[in-house]
C-alpha cells in the first residue's frame, strides 16, 4: 500500500507512547505507523493488543541509542515525521541510576536528530514536510512556590490553584532532579538542531500524565493496585506537594493537533488545568476504589502511611496551556473526577493486565519473543 505518511513513534509501547500510537493508528488508516521500543521494563506490548493486527502497523524492538539501526529504519519505511516520546521518566529511579537516564534521555535524543538529519538531508525535497517532535515534561522548570495552602479559585481552572505563578513556554529551565536535568538537556539539543541545521522540529512539556496502562510505579495505579491487596499506600513528608494532572487521552489528541497544526521550532505546554495535594488524590482515589470495589466508605483510609520525603521533592507544578488552547484550539475533555472515575474502572475491569506487569510476567514473554532479532 501506499501511504500518505510513514510516522516513526518511539516508546510507543509504553504508558504515552501506546496511547498515541493507537489515536494514528485507528484515526490515519492512510498513515503507515512504526512504533520502535526497545521494551524495557515500562513498555508492554499488551497495551496494543488491540490494533497489532492493523495492516498500518509496524513494531520495531530496538533501542533509540542505537544510531546505525535508526538510521537504517528511517530510510527503510522512508519516514518523514518522528514523535519522540521514548525515555526514562520515574525521578526515583533516576536519583539512584543517572547515568541510565542521560543515556536514553540525552544521547537516545541526540541519536534521532543526528539520524533524522542525515536521512531528510540526503532526500531532493531536505526537510519539506518534515517534522521531529520532541515530547518533554514540565519538571524541566523546577518548582512553583506555594502560595496559597489552602488553594484559591483562579480563572485558569475550574479547580483550586495553589500559587500565584504558573509554567509557561518561556519560563527559564530549572531542573532539580537527574531526570528533569536530562530532559531538559535533550530540550537543549532538540532546539539546537534546528537553529544550527534547519531541522523541522517542535517540543511540548507536559504536567503528570494519569489513566490506563501506566506502569504500577506511578501514583496513581500504584495507589490502585495496593488498595485492591490491602497494601500500604506510601505518601512522601505530608502529601502536600501539588501537581497539575492530565488524563492521557487528552495528550495523544494534544500531541496529534500539534503534530499536524503545530508552528515548527514553536513550544506548547499541555497541562489539565487542575492542580491537587498528593494527599488529596490520594484519599480520591481511596474513595473511587471503594465504592466501585463494594468497600464500606474510608475502609481503606487506614493503608495510608507517612514515609520520609523524597530528595530535592519539588512543593508545587502547574502548567498554563493557555496558548494551546488560544492558537490551536485544545482543551482538556474530562474533569478530575471524572478521569478518575474511568482510570480506575479500567484497572479494576483489567486486573489480569495488572498481575502481569507487576508480576514482570509480560517481559518474560517479550524477550522470548524477540530473542536474536
């Protein structure tokens, strides 16, 4: 078939990543999809057990880092537009193992753009139609103060905020933990190709990320999973640290629109519009957890447990998508409580998915799969 468009995703296997591949895949029949991750220990391929048969669809196990195989898959499926989303993202393990993260954050980058540029480079039409998009976090600016602890109406949310200050596209970087300093790096290098080559790319940031098939360290299923087996639910200092949260359906469409109607070497912050305490999540989504599990109201208030704060832990994140919104036309579909809602009913309706990936049952199987290619 001839298609219209050969998009390379990376880490489309992952929690973002499969969400995304999935949106191209069923919403661009004519698009033929490559979704390339090296399947570490948060990608899965049972997130897209539902459209790998798509006759659009193309996996690829390989690692980014890898600049001759890149190189190889971009000429081979003559790609013209790279949606990076592939990278090490839990600050915890970060703290303990840097060096991983500067390789596949950083170098992994690099190893794209140096690809991207020495394939579009050598084709008649350069760069014409072409499009590498960065997607990065908003950690890369370091923390927002706490202003007001008690939160206030503003008119960027229909939610508390809980600062006078908010992220935006021109906030000057500051990272404070090994994972937003190589983010923000391989920010640095994204930007760069472009002013030094030409490169067609563009970078979003984007707030926590919550909904189905995110790996079970995160907040969010973590806290799910431990309350369906009557496990602690670990809250770091007093669970007043705020973040701005956004339902994953609502990045792939934001991702999607920019991919196709982003300004090239422009910025756009995704963000939810909707800060929360740690804390305030977490009793959430104790809440959501009982009554659709048949629990008796606060029967699981009891698991939460205090422990010792996180280092360099930043108090407070929130993200102005105001420009997305003015220039591009997006906003956030669902409210809080209602992501909530769907998220834990999808967890609680696929705890075979669940038990497989903490049980690290699935990699097994992958890497059998995949052993020698």
């Amino acid at each position: 078939m001839n298609y219209t468009r050969s998009i390379l995703i990376t880490g489309g296997a992952g929690f973002i990543g499969s969400h995304v591949v999935r949106l191209f895949v069923n919403k661009y029949p004519g698009y033929h999809i490559i979704n390339l991750d090296k399947l570490t220990y948060a990608g899965n391929l049972a997130n897209l057990k539902d459209i790998e048969g798509k006759p659009n669809y193309t996996f690829v196990k390989a690692d980014i880092c890898d600049f001759e195989r890149v190189c190889r898959l971009l000429e081979e499926h003559h790609v013209d537009g790279i949606i990076h989303l592939a990278a090490e993202s839990h600050v915890d393990r970060s703290i303990k193992d840097p060096f991983t993260f500067a390789r596949t954050n950083v170098l992994g980058t690099l190893s794209l753009l140096q690809a991207a540029k020495s394939y579009w480079e050598s084709l008649p039409e350069a760069y014409e139609g072409k499009r590498f998009y960065h997607i990065s976090t908003d950690e890369v600016y370091g923390a927002l103060e706490l202003t007001h602890p008690e939160g206030v109406d503003s008119n960027l949310s229909a939610h508390k905020v809980y600062g006078d200050e908010f992220f935006r596209e021109e906030t000057p970087y500051n990272p404070h933990s090994p994972y937003s300093a190589s983010k923000a790096s391989s920010d640095h290098f994204v930007r760069a190709f472009h002013d030094t080559y030409g490169l067609p790319v563009l970078v979003t940031n984007c707030s926590n990320n919550y909904g189905p098939y995110q790996f079970p360290e995160k907040l969010i299923p973590l806290f799910i999973n431990n309350i369906r087996q009557r496990k602690p639910l670990p809250v770091y200092g007093k669970g007043e640290n705020v973040r701005d949260w956004l339902f994953v359906e609502d990045h792939a469409r934001a991702i999607d629109l920019i991919f196709h109607k982003g300004k090239i070497a422009d910025t756009y912050n995704i963000g939810g519009f909707n800060e929360w305490k740690n804390i305030d999540i977490i009793k959430l989504v104790i809440r959501t957890v009982d009554r659709l599990s048949g629990n008796p109201e606060g029967y699981s208030m009891d698991l939460i447990t205090y422990v010792t704060d996180r280092k360099g832990h930043d108090m407070r994140y929130a993200i102005d998508s105001s420009k997305l919104q003015r220039e591009l036309g997006w906003s956030p579909s669902l409210q809080f409580e209602e992501g909530i809602e769907k998220t834990v009913r999808w967890y609680l309706d696929n705890q075979e998915w669940m038990d497989n990936v903490t049980s690290g049952d699935y990699q097994k199987y992958y890497e059998e799969m995949y052993k020698g290619r």
